[in-house]
C-alpha cells in the first residue's frame, strides 16, 4: 500500500526516536534496573513533543491531526523498540481519540492539549474488572449522583499505565435498573482527584517495563461534568473506542513481531554450522519466508483497517481481523526467530527471548483471539 509524503514523514521520524532512544533503554527497563523507568518516562515526553502522543487528533487542540495510518505505523515504529513504550503510546492516543470523539468542547480544550504535549506521561482506560473482562458489560463498579456530584466505588483490573497515568476514562454502572449493558457510562478522572487509588503493579512475563495496576475508587467525588458522552452511552463508546484500540494492539503486534524476524535474519547470517552459515540452508530459508509472508499479511491488514477508519467507513470487523491475524502471526514469529537462534535465543543476552514475552499478551488485551473470531463471525453472517 502507498503512503503519502506526510505518512510517510510520520513514520520514518516515529522510527529514528525510536531506534535513537527508545531501543536502547528497553532491556533495562524490561529488567528493572534502576533509572530506566525515569528514562522511559523521559521518552514519553519526547514521544509527546514531537506529537506522537495524539496522532489522529485534531490540531486545534494540539494533536497531529495525522489519521489512523499514521497511528498504525506510529504505534509499529516504537513497538518494535519497546513493547513497553508501543502500548503506552497506543492507549494514550486511543484515550484522546474518545475524548476527541464524545467529549464536550469543555472536555477537549481541556485535556487534549495535555495528553498532546505530554503534560500527562500517559493516559489510561479503567474498562476491565475482575469478573468482567471480555464481559465488560457485567462490570459491577457504581456512580451515583449525589446534588451536583457524581461518587465512584469499585475496582478495575490490569489497567495499562495506571501508575504514572495523568488521566483515566472510567466506566461504571449508573443505571443499575437497566438491561445488561444499557445502564453503562464513561467519566473523566484527573490524576490526585481523592479517592481514586492506584494499587500495587503487578509483575507480568512480559512488557514488563509498562505499568499494570489495580485501581481503586473509594468514594471517589467528581464534578457532574466529568461524565463523557451520553449519561447510560458508555458502553456502545467502549465498543467503538476498542475497535479502533484493535488496530494498535495489531500494529504493536507486528512492531515486536518484525524485530523478532530482523535479529533472526541478522543471526542466521552470521551463524555457522557445518561449515557454512545456517542461512545457507533450506530450512532456516523456509522458516525466514514464511515469517516473512506472514508479517507483510498482517502489515496490510492493519493497513486495510486504518485506511477503512480513516476514510470514515465501518472498520470494525477489519480491525478484529487485523489484531486477531497479527496478534497470532507475531506468537509464531517471535517463536520461529528464537528457534532460529537456537539455544542462544533462550539468553537474556539476545533480545528474542524478550520479544516471545512479549507478544504473548497481544492475543489476550484488547479482546482476545478468541473474541476477535466472534466479532468476526457475527459481522461475517449477520
């Protein structure tokens, strides 16, 4: 697929901070040594000034105002330097994206600048609860008015970000008396507003270097005009809001997917078995192709579904197509290029080791495999 000048430009300056800054800091901060989660922070900012942070947000309020491919390639760029950083960039422009969305004009003014130029490190989604995962709608977290303020209890699970996020959309039950899903709205809640409570980070197998929380709302106050979007609308918003969030979890998908295939590219090259480089021979050649046709099948299926969203046309089924292809396509990537690598691939020396932790989430957050094959089917045969 051909891209325009400023696409293009777009991409190529994601990759060159990318490579530049972020790509160095990665194993450090997979690994938790002291300082990198400063330097990672620092990354975000600059991501942030060079308006990576609000890619398909209108420039009037500080975004790129660049469209959805741009963001796809954006979000591929810095994943395959750090899945850490790739998801971080992801669900902070997905969180302007909703609020450029559905926000009141008060709402936009206010936030979008900060989410463009960085004053907020990052943004976060508060969707999933402990019984309510790929069954958002069974979420049992309250807001009640009470005079002219809304009040928040309940608990949210795994939220990206959670730790140095500088602004959360919230979901919660407000029509308790409603049918299933019906009774669903989204607030806006400010970093240090009282009751809002970040729990303990967990530790994952992979993407390790980006913040997952529990986080808490202790009869947390906000002002009746917090509310985002329609009163009882928030659960057809975080419908719409996750098909467009598939499209980067795709591309990140395919951002680690792609440094997993160039460090076994570089590898068999440079291995000798036999008396001559493992590149040499048909097998590793066969695995090397068919990673690679696999990988440029999920790059266009990204593509397809950016185009589709930036176009204004129904994307959503393309986009579950695109996350469930790339998402499954970088598990056997980042296997395939360890396996290369042999019994070096299994060494925190080499990155690949890495990449395979890392890819296996993308067929779990933001719907799994198995949810992207409903949406699928149900768009297929309606």
């Amino acid at each position: 697929m051909l891209l325009d000048d400023d696409t293009r430009m777009i991409a190529e300056a994601a990759r060159r901070i990318a490579a530049e800054h972020i790509a160095p800091n990665a194993a450090a901060l997979d690994r938790h040594v002291p300082g990198a989660r400063e330097t990672f922070l620092a990354n975000l900012k600059r991501l942030a000034e060079n308006g990576f942070m609000a890619v398909n947000i209108p420039a009037a309020y500080g975004g790129t105002e660049a469209g959805a491919t741009a963001f796809a390639l954006t979000v591929e760029a810095v994943g395959a330097a750090c899945a850490s950083t790739g998801v971080t960039v992801s669900v902070t422009n997905m969180v302007g994206e909703v609020i450029a969305s559905v926000g009141s004009e008060a709402q936009k003014e206010t936030y979008l600048p900060r989410l463009a130029d960085g004053t907020y490190p990052a943004g976060a989604f508060c969707l999933t609860e402990s019984g309510a995962g790929s069954d958002p709608a069974a979420m049992v977290t309250r807001a009640r008015m009470d005079g002219n303020e809304w009040v928040l209890n309940g608990a949210k699970l795994y939220i990206t970000s959670a730790a140095y996020a500088g602004l959360f959309v919230v979901w919660a039950v407000t029509d308790p008396e409603a049918p299933k899903g019906r009774g669903i709205s989204a607030f806006l809640v400010e970093k240090g507003t009282p009751g809002l409570v970040i729990g303990r980070e967990e530790e994952k197998l992979g993407q390790r270097g980006s913040a997952t929380n529990e986080v808490l709302f202790e009869d947390c106050r906000l002002p009746a005009d917090a509310l985002l979007g329609p009163l009882n609308g928030g659960f057809r918003i975080a419908a719409g809001e996750l098909a467009g969030g598939r499209i980067g979890i795709a591309a990140l998908s395919l951002g680690i997917a792609r440094a997993a295939a160039d460090a076994a590219i570089a590898f068999v090259k440079e291995r000798r078995q036999f008396g001559q480089p493992i590149s040499a021979m048909q097998g590793p050649q066969w695995m090397i192709a068919d990673m690679e046709t696999e990988l440029e099948a999920a790059r266009l299926l990204i593509l397809q579904a950016a185009a589709l969203k930036d176009a204004g046309e129904p994307f959503g089924k393309a986009a579950s197509m695109a996350k469930l292809y790339a998402s499954e396509a970088a598990q056997r990537a980042t296997y395939t290029a360890l396996q290369l690598h042999g019994g070096a691939g299994y060494i925190a020396d080499h990155p690949v080791e890495r990449y395979a932790r890392d890819a296996r989430i993308t067929t779990i957050y933001e719907g799994t495999s198995e949810i992207q094959r409903l949406i699928i089917a149900r768009a297929t045969l309606a």
